[in-house]
C-alpha cells in the first residue's frame, strides 16, 4: 500500500502541475474539505465518511469515462486524455478506505475516486457496518452496472426498501452477502429475482423472515446461482427446496445448517435436480436420517464437502453411501453422529482416498481401528478431530492431537 500511494501521488504531481498549472490556496478546496470532515467526525476520523461522501452536494458530478473526467474530453489537445487515463488507472488500485479519503480532497478527485468503474467490489464488513439504508441506495445509484460484488454482512440497519432500490440499479451483481441483515424479508429475494438475473452468489445466513416463498422467488429469476447459504433460516421447509432446486440446477454449493424442519423429502429434491453439487451442508438438520443422506449420495457424486455434523440420527449406512457414490469426498463433518462406527470409517478410507480434512469429534464408537485406515488409505489427510473420544485416547495419550 505505500508503494501504491507513493506512486499515486509522484503521478498526481507530475500531471496536474503538467496539464492544468499551478494549485493557488484561493482556489483548492483542500482546506475546506478538511475542515468538514473534522466537523463531522468529531475526531479527524475515517469513520464517518463512508456515511456522508455519498451525500454531499455535487451538482454535475455522475459517473464518468476517464477520458471525460475533469471536464476532458475525447477532442482535448494531446496529452489530456493520456493524464486522465493514467489518474483514473491509478485511483482504480485503490482499496474502500482510500477512495473514501480521495473523494474528499478536490472535486476532480471526488469525480474520480467516487466514479462507479472503482467500485466493482465493496466488502462494508471491515470497515463499517451501522450503514443507514440510504447509504445503499446511494451506493447503487454511483455505481450503477459497474457494481459485482457487494458485501453488507452485519449491517442490521439495511432492510427491503433499500435493497430494493439496490437492485433496481445495480443489475449486473452477482455476488451478495446479507449475512445478519435481520430486517430482510421474502420481499428482497422477490426484488432479486425481478432485476438480478445475473445473481450467483448469495449469502442469507441468518435471514430468519425468509420463507419458501423466497426461495421461489429466487428460482424464477437467479437460475444462474451457484451459491447459496440457508443457514438458520429456520422457516424453510422441504417445498421450498423443491421450488429452489427446480430452477437453480447449477448450485455447486448449498448451506443449510440449522434449517431444522428440513427432512430426508428435502434431500430426495436436491439429488434429483443439484447433479453438480460439490458442497452440503446439514448440520444441525436433526431431522435427517440415513435415507436422506444415501439419496444424496446416489444423486451428486462430484460432491466434495458434506457436514453432517449434529445429525444424531445417522449409522454406517450413511458412511457406506459415501464411499460407494462419492470417490472425490474432501472434508467429512460428522461430530456428535454417535451411531458411526469403525466398520463405516474402514470402508470409507478404503474408497475415498482425497480426503483431507474430518471432524469426528463425540463420535464414542469410533477405535483405534478407524485412524489406522485412515493413515493408510488416505495420504492427503491433513487435519483430523477425534478428541474426546474414549476409545481413541490411547493414541494420544500424554500428548496434544496434531493433524495427520
């Protein structure tokens, strides 16, 4: 980074003082804008901002090409249209914090760094997240088609409203994190669906006022969603698998832990139509039994990451459907499956030899037996959690359990 802004500011120099003269104080709104942010900050912070820039007066001020930023244009004499090339590819390195800082500066940097081609990717997680809906909607209107990929994990205060207005504007997204926008309901998936066809990533963990209506929604209009996280969208039943998977044939990577009213029926849905699903997960998802699980299994064999953790009902029939159907399993959670034996474990190492990462934990009936074969048959095994398990403890005994 201060490589970057080392070069940033050598270029700056040379080209303003180049193309346009000399900077007088009387006509640099530097000081001012300097001014305005300590007012509004309290402190001189970065903080605020984020939730002001998008606000501030700038009659004339859309998105613009870098050939025309800055009042150029395409007609201009030599050299102009070299220097706003060379200004807006720089700016274009720039991470959030940065521009937010840049766009304060001068109205030809406000131009610049707040035009929408700089924000194809906005992560608002590491930087701040008590964001009022109305700082989505001027967000989405600035970057326009431009925006990809955007990310408000955490931000409560963003509802339907605003994400409405979201995707009105920003129709090429096609990656989305509302993990813990609890305010969300079934009426974001329907704007989704109306005006982001191009969705394939989204994240609604812990969205609990989802329902299946929302995942029909999504089914009409995102059929080329590849990712979607259900977690602890508790409402969500077997008929709004079926409706999701009969429009979405390509996820590769379905979440769903802690949907606990989903049932072996679900499953049936997802191996009938998800043939090239590589990630489930179930955990917590009590209500699934062996049945479910080997309909899995018969119906996704490019599957590479199943988590079946806290699914207590399961035996070795469910380990045995793995190793017969799914040859290029990676990562295999089953803590607390109690009913897992050896027997299942062997049969599994035997025919799974990809395997790099499993969690065992609770599973009580597990020997000595099981880490043998794995040793043997599974060399790309790379972290392994069996503790507490009683009938291990041999193996680790007086010693810390370090991975395979």
């Amino acid at each position: 980074m201060l490589l970057q802004m080392a070069l940033f500011h050598s270029f700056f120099f040379f080209f303003f003082f180049a193309v346009r003269g000399p900077l007088t104080v009387a006509a640099s709104p530097v000081a001012e804008h300097r001014l305005r942010m300590r007012r509004l900050s309290g402190h001189g912070s970065w903080a605020q901002p984020l939730r002001d820039m998008w606000d501030l007066p700038r009659p004339g001020h859309e998105p613009v090409s870098p050939a025309s930023a800055g009042g150029l244009s395409t007609t201009a004499p030599p050299g102009k249209p070299y220097f706003i090339v060379v200004y807006a590819e720089i700016f274009s390195f720039l991470d959030i914090v940065t521009l937010c800082r840049c766009a304060q500066i001068s109205k030809a940097w406000n131009i610049l760094a707040l035009d929408g081609s700089n924000w194809q990717r906005i992560d608002l997680f590491n930087f701040q997240t008590d964001v009022e809906g109305r700082v989505v909607e001027n967000i989405s209107k600035r970057c326009g088609g431009f925006l990809r990929k955007l990310s408000l994990r955490g931000c409560i205060g963003v509802g339907d409203s605003s994400l409405k207005t979201f995707a009105q504007n920003c129709r090429n997204i096609e990656h989305l994190n509302l993990n813990g926008c609890t305010k969300i309901t079934d009426s974001t998936c329907y704007s989704l669906s109306r005006f982001c066809s191009k969705l394939k990533h989204l994240d609604l963990t812990s969205c609990v006022s989802i329902t299946n209506s929302s995942l029909k929604g999504i089914s009409e209009g995102c059929r080329h969603l590849e990712y979607l996280n259900l977690s602890w969208c508790d409402q969500i039943t077997k008929d709004g698998i079926e409706a999701l998977v009969r429009g979405c044939r390509g996820l590769r990577a379905l979440l769903l832990r802690g949907c606990t009213q989903l049932e072996d029926e679900a499953l049936k849905h997802i191996q009938n139509y998800c043939h090239e699903l590589v990630s489930l997960n179930l955990q917590s998802c009590s209500r699934v039994t062996d049945e479910g699980v080997v309909q899995i299994c018969r119906g996704c064999h490019r599957l590479q990451a199943l988590c079946l953790s806290g699914c207590g009902n399961l035996t070795d029939a469910s380990l045995t459907a793995l190793a017969l159907n799914c040859p290029r399993l990676q990562i295999l959670e089953a803590a607390r499956c109690s009913h897992l034996t050896d027997a299942g474990f062997t049969l599994l190492a035997r025919n799974c030899h990809d395997l790099e990462k499993m969690d065992l934990e609770e599973c009580i009936l597990i020997t000595d037996s099981t880490l043998i074969q794995l040793s043997i048959h599974c060399p790309k095994l790379q972290a392994l959690e069996a503790v507490p398990c009683v009938a291990v403890d041999s193996l680790f005994a007086g010693r810390e359990p370090v991975p395979l």
